[in-house]
C-alpha cells in the first residue's frame, strides 16, 4: 500500500466506501460499491458540494486510489452476450468471488458500467489507511509562554501533545520561537543574524538542514506546521492530523 495522505476529496469518498463496507456482512471483503449510494452519502454530509464530488469525480478518484494501491477493485467495461470484460481480472475471478450474487442484475441495458465497483476491503485495511492517510483531526500549534514549551492542541477535543523534545536553551527552540512570534510567522536566516538576539544567530547555516537536523522534531513529529527552507522558515499554526500523527506527538 502506497502510505500517502488523502487529498480532502479522497477522504470524503473513502469514508463512504467504508460506510458501505461496514453495511455488507462480516465476512464479506468482496462487496459491490454502489457509487449511486455513495453520493446519497456525499451530498447529504455537504462533501459533494464542498468538494466539487459528483459521480465521474468518484470514478476518478475510486479509480486513483485503486491504482496507488490502498485496495484492489475492478469494474465492467463491456458486457458482450453475457460475458463480463473487466479493467484487471477475468469473469472467473468475479464469478469465484462474488458467486453469491446475481451479477446480471449490475449491468444496464443502457451500458452504464460506472454505476458499480467491485471492491476487495477488509476491516485490517480500513484502520490502516484510517490510522495513517487520512488526516481528520484539526489540531493547531501552540506556545505556552509560562512553560516555555511548544504544545499541539487537538481543537475537535481538549487533549494538547506538549512537545519536550524541544529544549529551550538551544537553538532550534528559539529559532521556532523566532519565528512563531514573528509577523505572518516567517522569519528569514538574513533577519535573525541581523536581529541583535544572539540565541537565533546562525551564520550560514541552512535552516533545513543544519539548524533542524535529520531527526529533529521540528522535521519529523511538527512537519505539518512547518515549512523549512535553507534560508528562511514557515509556520503553519493550523493543520490537519492523522491518528499515527497524533500517537507520535504524545512521545514528543
């Protein structure tokens, strides 16, 4: 499985595929789609018109998906004197699997094929693309001048990650610090050597690679709130989580 995150678009169809998994029997992996039904789900969750969702955007995105990996489906392409033709498999494979059914029924007179994938899903799958691709958790970077430490707030609840990883007696720290408390949170390394504070004071070094090294948590466990660049730095004080993210900060 190609572990990426989901674009806003593709976690809004995948939770309509899992919706439809989770409706099919226990022990049924090999379940029809029915995209008709997914955009039922769409549009009444407000997904379809916040992300421009209709029925040939759910082909492209199912169809995407499928390629990159996450789980295996097919489709008919042609239906010639009762004989599927699928994208991937041959009939003996939808026939093996999906016998139960009568598949007859899942093709129009019309040839509308796109009406239908038949998917391969399980329960083990669902949780790992949900635990790692799909980021659903609005959190929000924060700074706690008492304690002088960096923390991530989850904003859907009350839990805050603090980050002590982070020292504030070295450079790194103040570096972040700079530049969360800078105008529109950027700073540069030109503006910091000339700023007179000599704990953000850093040379020539790279910012991205000197100043943060490999393993920092400022690259790793923080990545989605801040943008390194060799000469300058970004923060991001908003961003979307996934669950593995969020067990990584509670170690951070």
């Amino acid at each position: 499985m190609t572990l990426r995150f989901f674009v806003p678009g593709e976690d809004a169809v995948f939770e309509q595929i899992s919706k439809q998994r989770e409706e099919s029997g226990p022990n049924e992996d090999y379940f029809i789609y029915f995209l008709s039904d997914g955009q039922k789900g769409l549009q009444s969750n407000g997904n379809a018109i916040k992300y421009g969702i209709g029925g040939s955007e759910q082909v492209e995105i199912i169809r995407k998906l499928v390629e990159d990996g996450f789980f295996d489906a097919d489709w008919v392409v042609s239906y010639d004197q009762g004989k599927f033709n699928l994208k991937y498999h041959n009939e003996e494979w939808l026939q093996k699997n999906y016998s139960a059914m009568d598949l007859s029924n899942f093709v129009f007179e019309d040839c509308n094929y796109r009406d239908y994938f038949f998917i391969n899903l399980d329960f083990n799958r669902i949780r790992a693309i949900n635990d790692n691709c799909r980021a659903i958790y609005p959190c929000e970077l924060c700074y706690d001048e008492e304690q002088y430490s960096f923390y991530v707030k989850r904003k859907d609840n009350d839990e805050s990650y603090y980050i002590s990883k982070l020292k504030k007696d070295m450079v790194p720290f103040q570096v972040l610090l700079h530049a969360y408390k800078s105008k529109h949170m950027h700073a540069t390394r030109e503006g910091m050597n000339k700023s007179g504070d000599r704990r953000v004071y850093i040379g020539k070094a790279s910012i991205a690679t000197q100043v943060f090294a490999e393993k920092s948590v400022v690259r790793n466990e923080l990545s989605m709130f801040v943008t390194l660049r060799s000469e300058d730095i970004d923060i991001n004080k908003e961003a979307n989580l996934t669950l593995n993210q969020l067990k990584a900060l509670e170690k951070a």
